[in-house]
C-alpha cells in the first residue's frame, strides 16, 4: 500500500464473491458438479479463479454452447443452493469494514455477477442486509458488470455528489472494468486479480489502489473523519 491514502469516498459499490466472503472453493464445487453432468473436464482451483468474473448468463452460453447454457444454468443452481450457505465464509475483517463505512455515514451498496437471489439470501444469511443501500446481481439490472447499468441500480436515488468520489472495491479484471465505465476509483482488494480470461479489450487493468486484504482497508477507513 502506498504511503499516500485514497481520499474519502462519497459512496463505496462492493463486488461480492472474494471481496467480502469466500467462495472459491462453493463456485468451484458447483462448477464441477455441472461439467461433470455434461461431460466436461474439471477446472483447478487456480483455473476457476482465472476463468470465473463474468455473469453465467454471459459465460455459460460460451462454455456450454447456446443450445445448452439454459440446461447447465439450472443444472449449475441446484448444486450451488445446495451448498451455498453452509460454505459461505466472509473474509477477515470485511465485517469490521463494513461497520466502519456505517460508522461514518458512507452509503454502501453491492453489485456482483453472483444470481441476485442467491447473493440477497447469503446477505440475509449474514445479517449483512441492512449495511448496504442495495445489493444487486446478475439478471436484476439490463446488463451485468462491468456495463454500468447495476452501479446505476445500487446506487439507487443517490445525489450526483456521491458518484464524484465513488469506489468500487473488487477482486477482479472485471470490478476494475466496470469502475473504469462508472468513473469510480477502483480498488482491489486480495493478493492477485483474478479473472484475467476477461481481460480481453481492456485497455487498463491496473487498479487505482490495492490493498491485501479487508482489514488493511478498514485501517484506512478509520482515519476518514465523519463528514457532519
């Protein structure tokens, strides 16, 4: 992390999987479970972490061919509500920042490519639900991350001062993406960035700030002093 600080957001958009909990190892279960269903080599942890960033409805019709994505879509959902909730695990000290950002009045919201159904109940699972302003998933907006449109959803009736220091904290080359087409400050979170098979097109993958883990951010976080 660099000696200088970012400065204090407005608003701050989270992604979900990796970011606030962990959920490689769920993803990579229900994946499995569904290329095994269709015949199809498994993926490596490593693998998953790479190939995984897009929403199904933009990654399956690739993956399963469009005459089956819809078959492995429902295939996909029945292991993953399977096991969802009894894996779901939040990451080190993303409760503590999330309690920090309330702290000082910063309004929170989530977009994910996780089904918005899914990421609603494991919000719900964790008592998490009242810290966010809105928790949007795949499908719940015209198009999903990185397009803008579920930033727009999550930011709701925010006032257009709140977009002018907005970060959006993330794990991935497509969080950074969709920063970039909301012209948030992009912040990574984690030891590597992961999805790089969608780095296609991008012409910056770089974060504007990385920080190791949730609670080298909450650090930050507790030097902001509350707006009044």
């Amino acid at each position: 992390m660099s000696d200088k600080l970012p400065h204090r957001p407005n608003a701050v958009i989270f992604d979900w999987d990796n970011t606030l909990v962990d959920s490689w190892g769920t993803i990579q279960a229900a994946l499995n479970m569904t290329f095994e269903d269709f015949g199809k080599p498994k993926w490596s942890l490593d693998e998953t972490k790479q190939r995984v960033a897009r929403s199904l409805r933009d990654s399956f019709p690739v993956l399963f061919g469009e005459d089956r994505w819809e078959e492995a879509k429902d295939s996909f959902y029945g292991h993953f509500r399977s096991i969802h909730l009894d894996t779901l695990t939040p990451l080190t000290g993303a409760h503590d920042l999330l309690c920090a950002l309330r702290d000082n009045e910063i309004y929170t919201g989530v977009v994910s490519n996780k089904n918005g159904d899914f990421l609603r109940e494991e919000a719900n699972h964790l008592g998490w639900t009242p810290f966010f302003g809105q928790i949007i998933g795949a499908t719940d907006a015209q198009k999903d991350k990185p397009a803008a449109d579920p930033v727009h959803m999550a930011m709701g009736d925010s006032a257009a001062s709140q977009y002018e220091n907005l970060w959006f904290v993330g794990d991935s080359v497509v969080d950074i993406q969709c920063a970039r087409n909301v012209g948030a400050t992009a912040i990574l979170i984690g030891d590597e960035i992961t999805g790089h098979d969608d780095a296609q097109n991008s012409a910056n993958l770089t974060p504007d700030w990385h920080f190791a883990d949730c609670e080298e951010l909450v650090r930050v976080v507790k030097t902001f002093a509350k707006v009044l």
